[in-house]
C-alpha cells in the first residue's frame, strides 16, 4: 500500500499551519501597535478575537493532521487485507478529539499566552 498522496496532504496541512503562526505573529504585531501609538481599547479586543479565530483553527488543523497521522498508524501496524475506508476512520478520530474541545484549549495556546503577555508588559510600559 502506498501512502504516498496522504503523506503529500499532510506536509500540506503542516505548511498551512505555518501560514497560522505567521498570521497569530502579525496580529501580536499590530496589537502591540496599537496600544503604543493610539490606545485604543476596542481594537486590541478586536485583535484579541482575531487570536482566538486563530487559535480554534491551529486547533482544528492539529486535529486533522493527528487523526490522519494516528489512521496511517493504525493501518501501516494491522496490515489489514483489504484497505479500509481511511477518510472515514479519521473522520471519525478527528470527531472524538474535537468533542473534548474546551474554550481553555484556546487560551493555553502558545501564540495566544504570548500575545497576552506581550500585551501586558507594553501596557505596563505605556
């Protein structure tokens, strides 16, 4: 059996994590910008929310790439005669991990605990 286009996939869904982690660093960025120059408490909370957007999504995208990566396992270890239906036992692995999602799942995010940090020491400082 090759797994040549799911090992493809994944390196794709590992490249668009990437893309989040940069996303989470501008919105850190300009954040901190705008607490600097302007202060303005109303846009900070709107950045807030857009690391948070982040955060569900860096969640969900890890999800899928440990469902696909623990389906590959599972299979490449049992062998089975006939290839079972791979999308469907992800799908599956994937449901089960995104039921125990909880909003502090979100707030322990590295990106998200950084910017919330780096918030705090630039207001200390304005």
């Amino acid at each position: 059996i090759s797994f040549n286009a799911i090992d493809s996939a994944l390196s794709s869904l590992k490249n668009c994590q990437s893309y989040i982690t940069s996303g989470m660093d501008v919105a850190t960025q300009v954040a901190l910008d705008l607490v600097e120059s302007f202060n303005d408490e109303e846009d900070v909370n709107s950045m807030e929310k857009v690391m948070l957007e982040y955060a569900i999504m860096d969640r969900e995208l890890n999800h899928h790439i440990k469902a696909f990566e623990e389906t590959i396992n599972q299979v490449k270890r049992e062998k089975p005669e006939n290839l079972p239906d791979l999308e469907n036992l992800a799908q599956e692995k994937f449901l089960e991990m995104e039921s125990k999602n909880s909003d502090s799942d979100l707030q322990r995010n590295e990106k998200y605990m950084y910017f919330k940090d780096q918030l705090k020491e630039m207001r200390k400082q304005c």
